[in-house]
C-alpha cells in the first residue's frame, strides 16, 4: 500500500485532478454523503459532528464531508504516504489550514488511539478497511472480527 499511495502522492503532485481511486466509485461516496446530511439535516448541526474515516487512504470522503458542511473531521490510515496523499488533496481544496485531523496509525494497535483528537466520535466510516485487514493473509480469523469491533466501539 505505502508504494500504491506514494505513486498517487506522484500523480497528483503532477495533475492535481487526479486524486486517485475512489473506493466505490464516486456514486457510492455521494449516497453515504447524502445519507449523513439526511441524518443531520440542519447544517449547523453537521460543524459539531465528529466523524472518523477508518482508511482514509486519499481523503477524498473527508473532503466531501467537509463540503457538505461536516467539520469535526479525522482520517486515519496505517500507511504514511496515504496520510501524505489526503493532506495534500484537503490542501487543495480548503488551504493550509484545512483542520482536518489526520494520523497514520494502525486502528488494530490501541496504543495508537493516543494520538487521535475528538474521541469519542458520534461517526466512524469504514468503506474497504476492515475487508483489507481480513483479506490479509496474516488475519486471524477469530481474534481480528473481535478486536476490530472492540476497537470501533472504544472510538464512538
């Protein structure tokens, strides 16, 4: 993944409308965007909603939320370069001063949860990380379900 994200970081540099992959496709992001509105319909609501993006990889769902009015934003991902990637896209689109909060570490590790800001979250997304962490071939397939799910319910 780091050498996938760093050859995106490359790309962007390069075109700064090519963000890279969206997981999903672009429809998908814009129903799971829609439905949190929805559920937040009042926009001054949605400033005081904390969400984190599990895998943030690129930050493309964190800039969508932004634009919909969502302010309160974290990513994570375990991979730097993807940090670096997301940083870079929320730089484009807000500034320097973007206010995302955005960590590389990994989400299976609670000790890293020190390094995270506007816990407990009222959202946690996941649109591909936990398929990754189970389709990897160092899995274990009973403790990984249980400590993922753990781990998510220590964050809301």
């Amino acid at each position: 993944w780091e050498e996938a994200y760093s050859s995106e970081l490359r790309n962007f540099e390069e075109d700064e409308d090519d963000v890279g992959d969206v997981w999903f496709g672009r429809q998908c992001l814009k129903r799971v965007v829609e439905a949190l509105k929805r559920r937040w319909d009042d926009p001054m609501s949605r400033s005081e909603v904390s969400v984190l993006d599990l895998g943030t990889g690129n930050g493309v769902t964190l800039v969508e939320l932004r634009k919909a009015g969502f302010k309160k934003l974290s990513g994570i991902d375990y991979v730097s370069s993807s940090i670096d990637l997301a940083n870079a896209i929320l730089v484009k689109e807000f500034g320097i001063d973007h206010g995302t909060h955005l960590c590389c570490m990994d989400f299976m590790n609670e000790s890293d949860f020190k390094t995270l800001e506007n816990v407990p979250f009222d959202v946690c997304f996941d649109k591909g990380t936990y398929d990754a962490i189970r389709l990897n071939p160092d899995c274990c397939a009973q403790k990984t379900p249980k400590i993922y799910a753990q781990n998510v319910k220590k964050m809301l």
